[in-house]
C-alpha cells in the first residue's frame, strides 16, 4: 500500500438532518481532497456534493429548505457565513473576510440567525443577530471579551450567549433581545466548563454539560428561575457530545472512556438509558430526525475511519449509511491501538495508544504528540501514522499531563512554570518503552503538531541524546515570540495555559527551544503553513535559520494555501511523504 491509498480514505461529520424531511441530512466529506458540504438521500442511499467551490467548508446546516454554509479562506479561520438557496450562487451573509465569524443558531421562526465576531476589535467578539432575507445585521451584545452565541430561547426574544474566560471556563447567560438585559445564569467561584447547552421545550431550564465542582464533566439540568443544577449523569470519565431532540423527548451522549467513546440514549420522561452498540472509536456529532425515530452521528475509529451511522429507535438497531464514504482499500491492514501507560518519575500514570507494526520487536518507533495542550489524542483514524505502522514504524501517541480527558487534576499539571513536566514525560516513556522491548534503542523519533510542536523541540533541546529524528509541525519555537506575534484575540487564553510576556519571560528564556538550539543532536523535519493565525510561520522560519547556520542536519516544507492545518490532499500528500523518508533515512 502506497501513502496515497491511506490519504484518500475520505472522511464524514458534521451531519444535520433537514428540519423537515426524515429522508435528508446535510453533512461534510473530504473525498474531494478538503471538506465540502454532500446532502445525503436515505431512500436513494445516495450523496450528492451540493456546494462547488475550491475552499474548506466548515459549517453546514440547514435553515429551513436552504442551506448557511460557513467556509474561509486559504484555511485562514476568517470563517464567513453564507446562505445556499435553491441550487444558486452563494449569497454572503457577514461579507467581511477580514474578521471571524461564529454561527449560534436560528431563531424559532427561522428569520434570524446569530453569530459573533471581532469585527469591532480584533481582540473581542461580540453578538450579533442577522435577518436572513434582508441581510440586515445588529450588534445586540458588545464589550470587552469573548463572547458566543449559543442558541435561541423557544420564545424568540432571548439568546443564550456564552462567556469564555479561559479554554476549559466559561459563563452561560441569558440575553433579553429587546431590552439587551443579560442574566447570568451560571455563577461559579472556581473553574468550570458550561457547554453543549439545549433549551427544553418549555424553556424552563437547560440541559447541558458541566464540570463545576467536579473533576469530569457530567450531564446536568438547570432550572432557569431558579438557578439550581440538578445532575443526571455523573462518573469517573467525561460526558460529551450532548444532544436534545428536537421534541425533548431524548437525550443522546457519549462518555470519553480513556479516548474511547461509549454511546448512550436517555428517554426522558420515563428516565431509561440505553447504552448503543457501536464499534470502537470516537462519537463526534449526533443528529435527530424530524420525526425523531433516527439518531445520526459520526463514529470515526482508528480502524474504521470516520462514516456516518444511524440508530433505529423502534428497532434499536445501528447501521451504517451506505454511501456517505467510499470505499477503500486499506480497511484490511488498519491497526487498532493497545491502550498502554506508564508511571512517571513523580507517580504520576501517563496513558497512551500503542500501534504494533508486523513481526518482531524492538521496532523503529515514532512518538507522536498531540497539540493543545487542552487536548487530547484519541483512537481516531490518522492516514499518515497508519502508514508509517504499515511500513513496519511503531507509533506511540501519549497524553501526557496537560491532556484533557482525564480530569482537571490532570490537565493543570503542566500549568505555566510545570511546563517541562510534560516534556519529562516524553523522555520517560522513550525511556520506558525501550525497557519494556517496544522500542529500538537506537530508533526512536519525536513529531508532533502546534503545542507537539513544541514538545517536540523542547525534547530534542532538553534531552537531546534520546532522540534519533524529530518532526514539527506547525510549533512554537519560542513562547515569547509566539505570544508577541500571535493573533491578538488568542494571546489573553493563551497566556492563561502557557504563561504571560509581563509575569514569565525569565521562564521562556529558560525553557524556549530557540535559546538552546546548540544543543540540538537530532535530525529535524519543520512543516508550517503561511496563513497560519496561531502559530506564526516565523517561529519554523527562525529554528530552521539557526540550524543551517549551525550545518545541522534540518530540512522544512512551508505551504503558500494552508494555515494552522493541512486540508489539502496535494500538501498532506507532500508534507507526509517528506516526513516518510526523512524518518526512513534517520531510523
């Protein structure tokens, strides 16, 4: 099997059924080398592209018998809203490229939508609503943070709009349209996350997740009148991906078990939990019929890439939607992950996925590290480390402390000045898997993107003689530079994970890999993107700079039409390739 075979394994997400036709859903497919919007037929069992355009497509949905796509340009995240009606021409809806744009909903009788955006200031967003056929905009919240649309009240007059402070904390609030009153509706002292929230039908009171109080995030009902929280589903993993019919009848969720998603459907008014038979892999969306007898959602698994599902609720039967990917020919060698960890230095348990290639170990291994680090690598297909196991590469992806998904305990241990922690972590488990015979002592690579990145150069500066090649990705080479050259309305959050330029600049001197670049032993690979907003170019271009100068081994990629991700099939393509033969080179 060639790279290729792996690439053109086509994904699909994001599906929305239409909000009156139990036969259709709207959902997003990247067969044609980046993700564009299909509508899909139930009885035909057929897609149909419905959208022709040469950019990502992010957003997708229906608002009645049209369709608001959200799309931008050269994957610069200025997203822009557009509505699709009648198989014409985009009609712009916010038409201004050069800021962002959030969708937060349809009004009740589908003539208004909401977005937000920093169109005033690049640093905050504000609240608008927007007539859908006169186009007419207003600014119905501003000052300055961020802030977000969530979705309409059931009366039409109120929105509910979210606060975010930091990543993992947020407020929730009620906005009165006409009178621009705002009532908070969810005051907490420490932190805690407000999200996936859905009126009920009476508008009484929302369902929602939440983690105040609490390690991991669990399902709870508040009452709008009175404030109070009333949990429904709590436990030792966190909740996600909660969704309410559109009768309020059901609740449908999953639990992340350590990475794993485990499905669940609740009827409400009689309290009965189903648990629904999935194959391994990682829920991301759940989609209602009108008619509420399907469930819809994306289930993409290491070894099962991302296809649309459905649940039969008389049935209680789950089939896959013919037709919503196509087929390819790599299922038969795709790996399941072993689901390892190790104990730190400091007792700390560290878990990962481990990909076992063919024959005997100790095998050449790649440690691949997620981004974040309010992340977290999950048991999702990913063409390019598939392909390297298939090559005879090992894969390790860790979550090493800082990871979402395993508590707030865990995620706050590589706060700030514990940064390096973490990258402890990773030396440990080279250490650790060599020990325990997965490794070759000899072979063992480093690559990530964004924060694995960064990881990424920290370890090959900090502990330099373990590492036999290193790949970063979209990184950051410098702290400092990266939060001075940064999109001005991400530094605030940022700063909040990694540190301040006014509190801890003596820190980034001491830990950033660009002021320890003499110390570096491995062959470095560099990938970026020019349009890329979170992680300014500069920081590859001045790595890589500082190594030529040194005649150390260091190749790099930079692409002209891509930012912080790799949408296109002709760059993952290239990008993948070059880090396939500088890894077959090095190890």
């Amino acid at each position: 099997m060639q790279l290729t075979d792996f690439l053109k394994v086509d994904t699909a997400t994001n599906p929305h059924f239409h909000p009156h036709h139990s036969t259709k859903l709207v959902y997003l497919n990247n067969a044609t080398g980046f993700p564009q919007a299909y509508e899909y037929d139930r009885d035909s069992q057929q897609a149909t592209r419905l959208v022709e355009t040469s950019e990502r497509i992010m957003l997708a949905t229906y608002i009645e018998n049209d369709l608001l796509i959200g799309m931008d340009y050269g994957v610069n995240e200025k997203q822009q809203l557009y509505l699709w009606k009648n198989n014409e021409d985009l009609v712009p809806l916010t038409n201004d490229p050069a800021h962002i744009h959030h969708y937060g909903g349809v009004s009740p009788n589908k003539e208004w939508i909401a977005w937000s955006s920093n169109r005033r200031h690049e640093q905050f967003f504000d609240v608008y609503i927007q007539h859908v056929s006169t186009r007419d905009i207003q600014c119905v919240y501003k000052d300055d943070a961020r802030y977000d649309p969530v979705c309409f009240h059931p009366d039409g007059h109120h929105l509910l709009i979210k606060k975010t402070n930091t990543n993992l904390d947020n407020d929730l609030g009620l906005l009165h349209l006409e009178t621009k009153e705002l009532e908070w509706l969810t005051p907490h002292e420490s932190e805690a996350s407000f999200t996936d929230a859905a009126f009920s039908n009476d508008g009484k009171s929302l369902y929602l997740l939440t983690n105040v109080g609490r390690d991991h995030t669990g399902i709870a009902r508040l009452q709008l009148q009175s404030k109070e929280l009333e949990w429904l589903y709590t436990g030792d993993w966190d909740y996600e991906a909660l969704t309410l019919s559109h009768d309020g009848t059901y609740l449908a969720y999953a639990v992340n078990e350590g990475g794993v998603s485990h499905a669940f459907l609740t009827h409400l008014p009689s309290q009965t939990e189903k648990k629904l038979p999935i194959q391994s892999g990682v829920v991301t969306s759940f989609t209602f019929s009108h008619d509420v007898t399907q469930l819809v959602f994306s289930l993409d698994g290491a070894a099962n890439p991302a296809a649309l599902w459905c649940y039969h609720l008389k049935e209680q039967t789950v089939t896959k939607l013919a037709n919503s990917t196509r087929k390819h020919t790599v299922q038969e060698i795709l790996r399941e992950p072993e689901q390892l960890s190790f104990t730190s230095s400091d007792g700390e348990t560290i878990p990962s996925f481990y990909y076992k290639p063919d024959g005997d170990g100790p095998y050449p291994t790649v440690i691949f590290v997620h981004g974040g680090p309010e992340s977290q690598i999950r048991s999702v297909y990913n063409p390019f480390l598939q392909y390297f196991v298939s090559q005879g590469f090992a894969v390790c992806t860790p979550n090493v402390r800082g990871s979402t998904g395993y508590g707030k305990r865990y995620h706050h241990l590589d706060d700030k000045r514990k940064r390096m922690d973490a990258v402890r972590d990773l030396n440990e488990l080279a250490e650790w898997l060599k020990t325990e015979g997965f490794a070759h002592p000899n072979k063992i690579a480093v690559m990530g993107r964004s924060y694995g990145g960064f990881m990424v150069l920290a370890a090959i500066t900090h502990y330099p003689t373990q590492w036999a090649a290193a790949i970063d990705i979209v990184g950051i080479s410098s702290f400092k530079s990266f939060l001075e050259n940064t999109s001005i309305w991400r530094r605030k959050v940022r700063e909040d994970e990694y540190g301040s330029l006014e509190e801890d600049r003596d820190f980034f001197d001491e830990i950033d890999p660009i002021h320890k670049v003499d110390d570096i032993q491995a062959p470095l690979l560099v990938l970026h993107g020019r349009n890329d907003p979170r992680v300014p170019i500069s920081e590859a271009e001045q790595i890589v700079e500082q190594l030529k100068h040194r005649h150390h081994p260091v190749d790099s990629l930079y692409f002209e039409n891509e930012g912080h991700f790799f949408v296109r099939y002709e760059n993952n393509l290239a990008a993948y390739e070059k880090s396939f033969s500088f890894l077959r080179k090095w190890l």
